[in-house]
C-alpha cells in the first residue's frame, strides 16, 4: 500500500477555494501559536487587531491607504507573470516613480501651469519605474538573462540612489536635521478624500486595475501575452515576436510600481523621505500571487494584507507587541496557501502497489 | 597607502565579509543541486537571533552557534519540503520564508533589543599574527572567521574530489542520469537545502555574536540578498565565493575609510552601488560568454523539480 | 560473468490506449549479439526497458539463470548485470568522461581519487578500443564519442548484458563499423549485447541472432543463416499491409502549391537530415511521404514551415521561392504539427483562445478584440467539425486527442488553405477520431494540395493518390496510388531494402 501523487488534469475549482479557506484559518491558528509563546492572549491579539482595521471609518480607511500601493505592486508584477516573467523589482521601480515625480514637483512644478503638475508627474512616475524594468527587462528580451536577481539587484541600487538624493543633494536647507527633500508645493499634493489619507492613488489603482482586466481579455496585444506566457513554442509557431513583448511588458510593469511610488510621495508623505521603501514592493509578489495574477483578485488580497498590516500597526500602539506579527501572518499565509495549492494540482491516492508507468 | 591602513581595509574587508561567505558557501550547495533558495535573508535573520538568544540563555557561545544553525536548517527543510516534496514555486516560497524569516525575527526579537549578551573574542594566533601586512589583518580575528578560512578549501575539495560531491553535482546537472545511475535525487536536494540553511543561520549568529554583537531588527539589512548574488558572481564555485564576499567587504571597509578619512574620491553612495551593479555585470557576461558559460554555468537543473516518471 | 541463460517469460505491458508488449517470450544466451527488430511501435523499447528495470510488466517474469528476479529500478538491473544504452544519452554534459563513468558507481572511500579512475577508464577503453580521453568533457564530444562513454559506464560496471537502443542513429559510417567491431569482442568475452533496430541490413552484418517484433508480438526468432534474403525480413517486419478502399473520388490536380527540388537540411544537432529531396504537391491531390519515424520526416517538415533552414536545394511555395528562413505565408498554409498539446496548442487556455491562435488578426480591429464574434465563431467551429468538449470555457487541456485533434484541424481549415501539411495527424487517435480526420482531409482535397506525413502505411495508401518512401533522409521512389506493384515494395522500402530497380 502507498500513497501516490497524480497530477490532476485540471486543476480544481472547488479545491482551489476550499483549500485558501483553509489556508486563511491555519495561519490564523499559527499566529495565534505564535502570539502565544510570547505570553500574549491570542483572541485579544486578533480582536485588537479586527479593531485596529475595522473599528472605525477611520482605520478603515487607513487600511485603504496602505493597499493602495501594495494594489499598484500586485498589478505591476501580475502582469509581468501573465508572460512568465518574475518582476522582483517592483521595490526599486516604486522608488524610481517617486524620484522621478519628486523631480518633477521640486523642480519643474514653479514653471508650470498648476493643471499640468500632476498629470506630468504621474507620467513622470510610471515612466521613471518603467525604464527602471526596462533594464532587466532588456537584458532578458535581448540578452537571455535571467530576470530574478537583475531585478533585485537594482532594487539596491535604487535606494541607495534615493538616499543619496534626499541626505544630499535634494536634501531641504532648511530642514533642521531631518533628512528629506523639502514639502512639495501645493500644487503637486494629490487631493485626498477628507477626513482621511486616502489619495488620488487609489483612482489610479482601480483604474489600472480595470485597464489590465480588460487589455489582456479584449486587446490583440492581451491575447498575444497570455498566449506567450502559456506556451512560448506555440507563440513563435504563430509568429508573435517574444522579445518584443517582454519589453513592453516590464515598461508597463514598472511603471505601474512607479504610480505606486508617485502615489506614496504626492499623495502620503509630500517629500522624498525615508519610509518610501518599506517593502512594497516584496509584498506585492506576495498580493499578486495570492490574488492568482488577476486585477479582481488583487484588489481583494491588497486590502486583506493591508489590513494585517494595520491590525499590527494598532497591536503595537496598544498592546506593545511588535507590528510584525502582520508579517508573520503573511508569510505563513503564503505557505499554507502554497500547499492548498498543490492539493488542487495533484491528488492523493492509496494503492495496491506502486506503478511504474511511464511519461506515454 | 602606507602599509598600516591597508592592513586595517583588509581586516575591516574579511570582518565585513564573512556572514555572506558562510551564507554564500551554503547556497553554492543547495544551488549546486538544483534549488533555489531565495530565503537566506530571512534564515540568517532567525540564525542571527536564535543564536544570541541561545548563547544569552546557556552562557555557551558554541551552543549560540548550534542553535542558530538549527533555526536555519528547520527552515529551509520547510523550503525542501514545500519545492521539492509539493513542487510549489521555487520563487514564490523563498520570498515568503524571507517574509516569515523578516516577521518572526523581529517579532520574537522585540523584548531582547538592546539586551547585552555574549559575544566573541579575538583570538589572535601566536606567530602567523607577526607576519608583516596580513598577519594582524588574517590571524586577529575572532573564531568563526578562522573557521571561514577552512571552511572554503574544504568546500572546494568536497565538491570535487569526493563521490558525494560528484552526486550532488550531478543532481544538479542532469537529475535524469543522476537517477539512473541510482542516485536518490530528491534525498540530496533536501540534505543540501538542509545545509544552506544551516550555512545562513551560521552567517546570522555571526553578525549577533560578533560583528554587530546584540539583536537589531533587520540586522542582516540585505545580506542574504547578497550572498545569493555572490553565488552567481562565484559561479557556483566555493574559492570564488570567498573572493566575491572578500569583495564586497573590501568595499564596505573602502566606504567606511572614505568617511572616516572624509576621502570624496568616490561618492559613498556609488560605492554602496557597486557590488550589486558589479553583480548585474556578471550575469550578462556569464550569459553571453559561450566560453564562461561552458566552463562553469549554473547547475542546469536549478529551479526545476525533478519528476521521475512513475513517481 | 557467467554462462547464464536470461530469459524473459510471457511479458505483458498496457500503457493507455494500447497494448505494447503482448506476451513476449526472449532468451538472451551469453556471447550472443541478439537483434531485436521491428517497425516504430513494435514494442522493442518497452520490452528493453523492462529488461533494464525502468519500467515493470503487467505480467510475466525475468529469469536469470533459472531464478527469477524483481527490478524496482534501473539500480536493480545493473547490479544483476543488466544495462541499457538509451537513444537519448544519460550524460552530465559539463563533466568529464571520468565524472560520468565514475557516477554513482560505489567506491570504497568517499574521497575520489581521480588519476585513479582516469587511468582506468583509459585501460578499459583501450582495451575495448573505445578511445576516449577520460579528461574531456561530454559537451566537447561528437555524439559517437559520446556513445562510447554510455558504453563505457556499462563496461565499468561489468554489465553482462548490454542494451543498445538505436544506436546507429546517431553515428556516421565509419562510426558504426567501430561500433560492430566493439560489439563483436564484447560479445566474444562471453556478454551478450541486444541491438535494437529497425535496419535490416545492420542486422544481417552484426547478428548471431534476430528477434522480430511486430504490434506488440514476437513473430520470429532465427539467426541469419535461416533468412533467405533481406526482404523476408521486411516482410516478416512490416506484413502484408490491407489497402483499405476509401471513397476518394478522383479530382484532377491543378497547379503545384509545394515544391522541392533536391533540397538538403541538417537536423538540431548539426547532423544530415535529409538529402537532395525533390517531389511536388498539386492542388487536388494528396501526396503523403511515408517512412519509420526518424528518418529525416521532422527536420524536412520544419524546413517547409520555415522553422528551420535549408542547407541546398531549392523550395518552392506557391511558385515563389523560400528556405531563406521565416515562414511562408501561413494564411494560407494550414500546418497540422504532430506534437499537438506542445507546439499546437494552448493547454491551459480555452478553447476560444485555442482557435484564435493562427487565425487572430481577422478577429481584431485597431488592437481591439471583436470578443462576441470569435466567441461565435469558435463555437460555429467545434460544431462543424464536431468537436466534443465540457463547455467553451474548458481548457484545451481537458480534450481528449482527438477532439483536440479536431479542434486544430477547425482552426487551420478555417483560413481556407491552399496547402495543407498534416504531420501524423492521427497519431494516437481512435478509430473514431481518425475516420473524422481521413474524412475531413479528403474534402479539402478538392480545393488544396496536401501533404500528408505518416508513419501509418494503410493511412498513406488510403489517402494519398501518389506516395514516396523515406528513408534515412532521402526519398526512395514515388509512385502513384493505383500502381499495385509498387505498393508491395513499400514495406520493404521503408526498412531500407530497395530492390534493384
């Protein structure tokens, strides 16, 4: 008697969903081990935390604030994916967008008509993200280069430029020791919804998530990357140029990180400062896995995970646990979620004895 | 340059470069047999705490050690068993170890930041420290470093010249001919993911029991990233690993010194750039170049699971 | 080493769909090399391959020497003495010779000593004049080279019996006389080697013994003193093949939509595909080329499709020349490739997205897709060609391969083709799903020339109103339909035996 793996011819609808339930509530229930060994009461942990994101219209809509960039991310490196390609670099390309914008409203906006500041920063933005990908993006299209650690590696690069730009020579004269750029001027704020933080970037993050739903359902270009990314060998024998494609691809990809990062600096924080970098761009591979490189999907998962993150936020203001249990809630919801999936790939069976038969 | 200021690069170099040699040596290991782990980061994070910790509590710097490796080699088995076992993204579940590996450190960290503990000497070496230059540079350094030095020819040996270093090689290669051969593909891939965690925990208790003693959030700040940059810029190879870390601490200390000495020959902030722009370089050359790529290219299995028809 | 008889009893092996091995009875006597020969889907392999303990009978046993024996793996097999060499090699292509012999083989110590092992791969291979250098890497060796060092890994793990499945396939001239003469003194030590093949006359060179297998079946056992001649063996290979009659009203051909005219091309690896190829394709009529899988079909297909060059000669599409590299102007090719859930389809998505994927640009408007209208047209499509399917939003992957079959041939018939090339078009097909497939080929035939590529004899005679062999990359005659005298040549043609004409 043994137990067999077989992989399923499609993969399971009711077992796809029934399994992420599952892998909701045992994360759960690790955290909870977790908050327990360090002495804490799990259920006034979580309750904490529920208030924390839902308590209020307020917290609520922090929670909006916190998914918007983390939807932006999911999206940028979704719609990598949909081509096979792995855009690990979404952190380095929000931090493009946000010098690129930055520029445009420390620099150009005191020349400019007041109705183009904006919309020339987000132009800014997504194209500064976008060459970013451009470069790994390039040496993989061309080059055959692997795109994981390029990616990655410029992510470094990146902040290190941003942290030169704002300690140096961005840095606001009179800013008495804080390291940033000076505010922006009014004109390039993002309005936000008042009585809240939430900004102009969540239109953007909807409307891009529209955008992608029905550019890749609807256009030539939409099939001919999900063709791409299903069977490459297919693609060429029906003539679509690959490289072409994977160009595109990451211009569009980093530049929707890049609105991420226009968002966060015109729309949060109204200078180039320490706090644009905090891992968006990581937790978006996460968002965009987990909402299986669908808008729809994303935008759910981006205000669950931001909610985690909230919830931790408020545990540690009130019950001075750290906020990263939100992190660890995340990681080990990613893991369980990884075996629920492969329960929807294979299936379990006992039998008489094992079979060898061979790939026909 | 006089010779006492390159003696003190060359210390800050090697004291700077050690966490990433211990986690690029281990990930040289587990790449070398076809897995990717992307979440060293987050092993050497859970490394570096278990390990100050355990030492705090046991007053026993080697037990500090253990436990770090430990720590690290439970989590990548969770790694081996979620890539190789369920044949889950490789990708997606090194991100998320170095997510967990992030949360859970700074999580179960909190209450001790700050707290002074145990940390290691320098144990100078009678005779070899006199010699001139890199005497003091080589042989002041505290233990670990010492078991870093034999630690990379050992690798090097193993991999080549002994019969479980040819299997885990071709494990990595070609799986397929591995198997046939009678090699058991799966067990190596797990025992060597095993390891490079075990390697990324060591690398981590270093930083928190001698290079930055204490317990710091993020106290790794990126050097798993790095390490898993060397192994590429190695090419996979344990000599060239211990160059690339060496490397990267030669520019750490070079930065430092430029600040110290407020030298503003190169900006600071381009010499942070340039191991990982030095890292992209590499990987375009090791593509392109048929002759690199012939003679040492990365394991030509890596990423893949390995299916046994009639599994 | 020993004076062991091997024997296989009664062995039976189902894969799905078919029965390969049905109650084959071997004996393997030592200092023998034993031929096992048949056509493509004999079940030579599937025998061997449960000889050398890859795969495990449904029934039947091994006996070694009397005993029977039980392999769970390959690791088995080779430590009873029993190792195969297959058509695709098991090499680490970036170490050396020595690395790969050494592989897996136990050592007392576990440090390696490699002068040691290089000095003996050196003695072993000079001893069964196999020159290899044991330093050189496999990815710097010629594919007979690295033959050799398969070879090598056997002899080094003294095997008693050696497999060697198709191995001339790979090697030049020269090469396969090296090989025999490797062959005959390995037999000469007193192991037995089986040679599996599909050429006769390697067969009557190198044989003490000849195994025919024929549709899962042994259907001989001799030694080449009891053949008479070559094309006994073809027979006894190939049998009388039954023409079935297929209504084919005869249509007369119109002008030449394909041609070649003596053109040559290389395989993947570098190695002669195909030589001096010349025939024409008429509209209104089917002209299939026929041969044993392996033969040079693949490579020139790809050189028509233009996804691989030519090396000489001249090819001709629609009276307009090509080979230069790029594809013809497939809207109006239809090309039915023979991999169908790899290059022909899109596993994962739906079947609307499946059909479009030649025929896209005519559902399209400025980068917009007109969406209501494919979806119409898709579904106007599976129901002409009756293709069964759970829903229009079921993945390709769920077909079956013959509604997957019949889903490609919707998709390239759609674009109203003036030439068609289908490439085993019912490989794996039922006898449902091909009679759809014959039947949809014949009504084009009116209105395009096609080319029809098959390792299937009764389907080529059924369909084709003139046909040609190949074999070894070179065409050997073609003939029209009709002539009865020629047909009873193709058999033996495909297995290379060509009667002097």
């Amino acid at each position: 008697m043994r137990l067999t793996l077989e992989r399923r011819l499609v993969p399971s609808q009711r077992a796809v969903w029934a399994g992420q339930t599952v892998a909701v509530l045992l994360a759960f229930a690790m955290g909870a081990a977790v908050l327990r060994l360090t002495g804490a009461d799990p259920l006034a942990a979580y309750a904490v935390m529920a208030e924390g994101a839902l308590g209020s219209l307020y917290n609520l809509s922090e929670v909006v604030v916190k998914a918007i960039p983390l939807m932006l991310c999911g999206l940028a490196v979704a719609v990598a994916a949909r081509i096979q390609i792995w855009n690990i670099g979404g952190e380095g390309q929000l931090v493009l967008g946000g010098i690129g914008a930055a520029g445009v409203a420390l620099f150009l906006s005191p020349h400019l008509p007041s109705a183009i500041v904006l919309p020339l920063m987000l132009a800014a933005g997504f194209l500064a993200g976008g060459l970013w990908a451009l470069i790994p993006g390039f040496l993989r299209a061309r080059l055959e280069v692997n795109e994981i650690l390029t990616t990655l590696m410029l992510n470094y690069v990146a902040i290190f430029w941003l942290e030169h730009l704002y300690f140096g020579p961005w840095r606001d004269p009179m800013g008495m020791g804080f390291p940033g750029t000076a505010m922006f001027p009014d004109v390039a704020w993002l309005q936000r919804l008042p009585g809240t933080r939430i900004h102009l970037g969540l239109c953007f993050a909807l409307l891009a998530a529209l955008l992608l739903h029905w550019i890749l359902s609807r256009t030539r270009w939409g099939y001919e990357i999900r063709v791409i990314g299903e069977n490459p060998r297919a693609a060429r024998y029906a003539g679509m140029r690959i490289d072409r494609h994977i160009l595109w691809v990451m211009l569009v990809s980093g530049g929707l990180a890049g609105v991420a990062g226009m968002a966060e600096v015109s729309g949060i924080h109204y200078r180039l400062q320490q706090g644009l970098a905090v891992g968006y761009g990581y937790t978006g591979i996460i968002v965009g896995w987990l909402g299986r490189l669908h808008p729809g999907g994303i935008l759910v998962v981006s205000l669950f995970i931001a909610g985690l993150l909230v919830g931790g936020d408020q545990l540690q203001a009130v019950m001075h646990l750290p906020s990263s249990v939100g992190l660890v809630l995340e990681g080990t919801l990613l893991f369980f979620v990884l075996g629920s999936d492969f329960l929807s790939r294979y299936r379990l069976r006992w039998r008489k004895e094992d079979p060898w038969t061979p790939r026909a | 340059m006089d010779a006492e200021s390159l003696t003190f690069i060359l210390s800050i170099a090697i004291r700077s470069s050690a966490a990433i040699l211990f986690a690029a040596i281990g990930e040289v290991f587990t790449e070398r047999s076809g897995v990717l782990n992307l979440g060293v980061e987050g092993m050497m994070l859970m490394g570096a705490l278990s390990g100050f910790v355990a030492a705090h509590a046991s007053h026993s710097l080697a037990l500090g050690l253990l436990a770090a490796m430990a720590a690290g080699g439970a989590l990548a088995l969770v790694h081996g068993f979620f890539t190789i076992t369920l044949r889950a993204n490789q990708v997606v579940c090194g991100l998320a170890l170095t997510i967990l590996g992030i949360g859970l450190s700074s999580f179960l960290g909190r209450p001790i930041i700050g707290t002074v503990g145990m940390r290691f000497t320098p144990w100078p070496i009678p005779l070899l420290q006199d010699i001139p230059v890199l005497g003091p540079a080589l042989f002041q350094q505290v233990p670990p470093i010492y078991a870093g030095y034999l630690l990379v020819p050992a690798a090097w040996l193993f991999l080549f010249h002994t019969r479980p270093g040819l299997n885990l090689r071709s494990v990595g290669e070609n799986p397929q001919a591995a198997d046939a051969a009678g090699i058991p593909v799966n067990l190596i891939r797990y025992g060597w993911t095993a390891f490079g965690g075990v390697m990324a925990g060591l690398g981590g208790a270093y930083l928190s029991l001698a290079y930055t003693p204490g317990w710091k959030e993020n106290m790794s700040a990126g050097q798993g990233w790095i390490a898993i940059a060397m192994v590429i810029f190695a090419l996979w190879n344990p000599w060239r690993a211990a160059l690339g870390a060496l490397l990267f601490g030669a520019v750490n200390a070079l930065q430092f010194t430029f600040e110290v000495r407020q030298i503003t020959l190169i900006p600071s902030y381009i010499l942070r750039m340039l191991p990982y722009l030095f890292t992209v370089a590499i990987l375009v050359i090791i593509t392109r170049s048929k002759g690199i790529r012939r003679r040492a290219a990365a394991p030509a299995a890596l990423g893949l699971p390995f299916e046994r028809e009639g599994f | 080493m020993a004076t062991t008889l091997t024997s296989m009893q009664g062995i039976t092996k189902r894969f799905p769909g078919t029965l390969a091995n049905d109650g084959i009875d071997l004996e393997i006597a030592p200092g023998v090399v034993h031929a096992l020969l048949g056509e493509n889907g004999a079940g030579k392999s599937t025998l061997m391959n449960i000889l050398s303990g890859r795969y495990r009978p449904d029934a039947g046993e091994i006996l070694i020497g009397g005993t029977p024996v039980r392999f769970h793996s390959p690791r088995d097999a080779l430590r009873a003495g029993i190792g195969m060499v297959h058509q695709h090699f098991l090499l680490v292509a970036n170490q050396t010779v020595a690395e790969n012999v050494a592989l897996g083989h136990k050592t007392p110590r576990a440090i390696l000593c490699w002068s040691r092992i290089e000095d003996e791969v050196r003695r072993l291979s000079e001893a069964y004049r196999l020159p290899l250098d044991p330093r050189a890497r496999i990815d710097e060796l010629s594919l007979g080279q690295q033959q050799r060092v398969e070879i090598l890994k056997l002899l080094y793990r003294q095997a008693d019996i050696l497999i060697l499945d198709e191995p001339t396939a790979v090697l030049t001239p020269g090469e396969i006389d090296e090989l025999f003469a490797t062959l005959r003194r390995i037999a000469r030590e007193g192991r037995s080697v089986i040679f599996i093949t599909h050429k006769l006359e390697e067969v009557m060179e190198i044989a003490d013994r000849i195994t025919i297998l024929r549709r899962g079946r042994r259907v001989a056992d001799l030694t080449p003193a009891d053949v008479e001649n070559r094309r006994e063996l073809a027979r006894l290979m190939v049998g009388r093949e039954v023409v079935l009659r297929v209504d084919r009203t005869p249509v007369a051909p119109g002008e030449t939509v394909l041609e070649l005219r003596s053109c040559s091309g290389q395989g993947d690896r570098g190695q002669r595909a195909f030589q001096r190829v010349s025939f024409a394709v008429r509209r209104g009529e089917i002209f299939a080329i026929v041969g044993v899988a392996g033969n040079g079909q693949r490579d020139l297909v790809a050189a028509i499709t233009g996804s691989q060059r030519l090396s000489g000669g001249q090819l001709l599409v629609f009276g307009k020349p090509h080979g230069a590299g790029g594809p013809p102007p497939m809207d109006r090719i239809a090309y039915i490739p023979e991999d169908r859930a790899g290059t022909g389809s899109l596993p994962g998505l739906d079947l609307t997205d499946n059909l479009l994927l030649t025929t896209y640009p005519s559902f399209c408007r400025r980068g917009v897709f007109r969406r209501e209208a494919a979806r119409r047209w898709a579904e106007a499509q599976l129901d002409q060609f009756h293709v069964v399917a759970p829903s229009l939003t079921a993945s390709a992957r769920q077909l079956s391969g013959g509604n997957l079959q019949k889903l490609i041939l919707a998709r390239e018939l759609s674009k109203g083709p003036d030439l068609i090339i289908a490439e085993q078009p019912t490989h794996g097909l039922d006898i449902g799903a091909t009679m759809d497939v014959w039947d949809e080929l014949l009504r084009q035939r009116a209105r395009a020339g096609i080319l029809l590529i098959s390792g299937d004899l009764r389907e080529a005679l059924s369909l084709s109103d003139r046909i040609a062999v190949i074999f070894r990359g070179q065409l050997m005659g073609v003939f029209s339909t009709d002539d009865e005298d020629a047909i009873a040549e193709i058999g033996p043609m495909m297995a290379g035996v060509v009667q002097a004409s």
